[in-house]
C-alpha cells in the first residue's frame, strides 16, 4: 500500500473520521458541526489506509478519539510539533506483525559482535554518505579526502569513534559556500537558541525519526531497544540508530535552503524538508520513495538480526547512485536541481500518488500540506 504524508500547518483545522476517511475541516466555531460536514469549510477526505505520517503543526488543530484509532489501526505516525514548531511527541501503533513474539525475540538474543558489526555498518554508511555530498574539486575536497579515509579506518563497534572525528571535518565544510551564516558552522541539536540551519536540521531530522519508528514498529521490533544508543528516557533509540546514515539526505536539503539564504522554518521550507519521505533512493538495487525503501532498509536489520545476512541494505541517495555517470562539466550538486519548494494547496486530494503494491514495491509516495 503507497503511503501518504500529510502536514497540518497552514490553518486551525479539525480531524474526524468518516467512513473510514480522514476528515481535514476548517474550524468554524459559529457552525454546528452537522452543518460543517455538509459545508465547503471541509478542505479534504483522505482514505485512512493511505496514511503513513501525519505531522501537526497548528495549536489549534483537535482532534476525535476515532482519528487517533484509525492511525493506530492504519499503521500511521502522527508527529505533533511544540510552540517552536519543532516536533515534540510522536504517536505510534501497537504492532500488529503476525511475527511478533519471533521479532522480538531476536532483537533481545542479538549478540554483542553483531551489534558491533551493525553499528560499523551504519557509521561507515554515515561517514561515505556525508563525505559524498561534500563537492568534488572544490575547497571542501580537503574534507572529502579526510572523511573517506576515516571511514576506511572504521572497525568492528566503531571503538575509535570515527563517527565524531568525522563530524568534526564535515559539519564545517557541508555549509561553507552558505554565506549567511555563522562560520565554522557548528551542529548543535535541539538548542532553541542555536544559529541557523541548526533549526532546519533538527525538523528535518524529527521527519527520518518518525519514518524510521514507523518501519521499525511495522516490522515488530522495540524502537526503544537499541544498538549503539542507550537511554532510559529514551523510547526511539534504535531509530536514532538506523536514522544515521539517512541525515545526509536532510543535509543536502538544507544545504541547498542555506545557499540560497533560507534561514526560517516558515511553512513553505517545513514542506520541503518532509518532501524527504518521497525523495528516491537506492535500496539493494531497487528505487522508489524513501517512506517505501525503509521497510526493505529495516527488513534487512532483522535478517541481520536472525543470522541471515551480514549487512543491511541502507538507502542510498538517487544522486549518489548516479554520481559516477554524471559528467563534472555538467553534474548538478547534491540537493540541487529540485524545485525549492511547492505552492500549498487548500485541498490535500490536489496530489494524486495512488498505487499498487505490497509495501516492498518501491513506487510514487505523497506529501502534502493543509
């Protein structure tokens, strides 16, 4: 089933169900509400067995009980931002994998070198990733140059921690042509007060969470059970575990929105950064959106997992799929050549990503904004 993403943000809204529909209603408190279900104030209908992540950022968006069951019931990921329009919650189903009790069991029996040998996997991928957006040729090949020789230092359980040496190289070239803002630019994650584009990597970043605890909760696995990251008030550490090597994706993002002077996460540069869900990547071999991809990405880790394979199957940026092919003279860099952002449409229906699949096809995916 091709799944859809859906960001509140535009207007006070309320969500209902209706025949086994979602309900998007422009709030209108002078209406009864049986006068609202008739009335045009409703702005879309959307079939709930669409739905994959339901991101709200409006404050005076409500809510019936009948929606919240319907996500669950659906498989959907609902992510509710705070006042500084980060997200703050995230809402998941109880899985409903026939294969429960067997998943379960083998992520608790994962054994310490495999866990090693996974997280090497991951923190390799990570480092090739960020080292792959860094431009060719340029005065970042320095860092390129370091970053990919640290990653072919990486051993079993990364116990060198390469994955910190080589933020410690990337962080300040990934933004050094971005003249508005702060050089050397430093990563400080989750600090209200942190200069831009922390703000736009930390809501990028809260979208590849909320997908990667969705695959992992669909797939039957504890996202709170992680591999490498520990905390007891944490209840996603193995998603923060999986989500590494996917913040590139968000990084090329927001490296193109900084070049070109795009600071504020207004509603328009929110859209653009969810549009990460259906960006087209590389997963063994097959393309399609990335919302899709992280089910055969997480299917791969319980293989891992059992014993059936060595690595997984992480997904790859369509660009750097391509990167060998593509000509210097005329390549494009990372994160360009896409449309900056899309015009908000009143009604959530204007894009049409219907489909057919099992969920392993890789196929068109949606994302769109009320």
């Amino acid at each position: 089933m091709i799944k859809r993403t859906i960001e509140i943000s535009r207007e006070p809204v309320h969500l209902a169900v209706r025949h086994d529909q979602l309900v998007i209603q422009r709030k209108d408190r002078t209406r009864t509400d049986n006068q609202a279900r008739a009335d045009p104030t409703v702005l879309a209908t959307i079939p709930c067995e669409d739905l994959g992540v339901l991101m709200v950022d409006q404050r005076e968006t409500t809510y019936t009980h009948a929606v919240l069951a319907a996500l669950a019931r659906h498989g959907a990921a609902m992510v509710i931002c705070g006042e500084d329009h980060h997200p703050a919650g995230m809402y998941l189903p109880i899985t409903t994998n026939t294969e429960l009790l067997a998943r379960l069991d083998a992520q608790l029996s994962v054994s310490k070198p495999v866990r090693k040998r996974l997280w090497s996997t991951i923190v390799r991928a990570k480092v090739e990733a960020q080292a792959a957006l860094l431009p060719q040729g340029g005065p970042e090949e320095n860092a390129r140059g370091k970053m990919l020789e640290l990653a072919r230092r990486i051993r079993s359980g990364d116990p060198e921690n390469i994955e910190a040496q080589a933020a410690a190289v990337y962080w300040p070239a990934v933004f050094a042509r971005a003249g508005d803002i702060r050089h050397p630019f430093r990563r400080r994650p989750g600090e209200p007060d942190a200069p831009a584009p922390n703000n736009l990597l930390d809501y990028g970043y809260s979208a590849l969470r909320a997908g990667v605890a969705r695959a992992l909760v669909s797939a039957g696995l504890l996202p709170a059970l992680g591999i490498r990251h520990r905390g007891r008030s944490n209840p996603f550490c193995l998603a923060d575990d999986l989500v590494e090597p996917l913040r590139p994706l968000i990084d090329a993002r927001v490296r193109r929105l900084a070049e070109s002077g795009e600071h504020v996460l207004d509603q328009a540069i929110k859209a653009d950064l969810l549009e990460v869900l259906t960006e087209e990547v590389d997963v063994g071999g097959r393309r399609g959106p990335l919302l899709v991809g992280l089910s055969r990405y997480i299917a791969s880790v319980v293989r891992v997992m059992t014993g059936e394979t060595l690595e997984p199957l992480i997904p790859i940026a369509r660009w750097r799929v391509e990167e060998p092919a593509t000509p210097r003279s005329t390549a494009t860099r990372p994160g360009q050549g896409q449309p900056r952002r899309r015009t908000a449409s009143a009604s959530a229906d204007a894009v049409d990503d219907a489909g057919n699949g099992d969920g392993d096809d890789l196929a068109e995916d949606g994302h769109e904004w009320i």
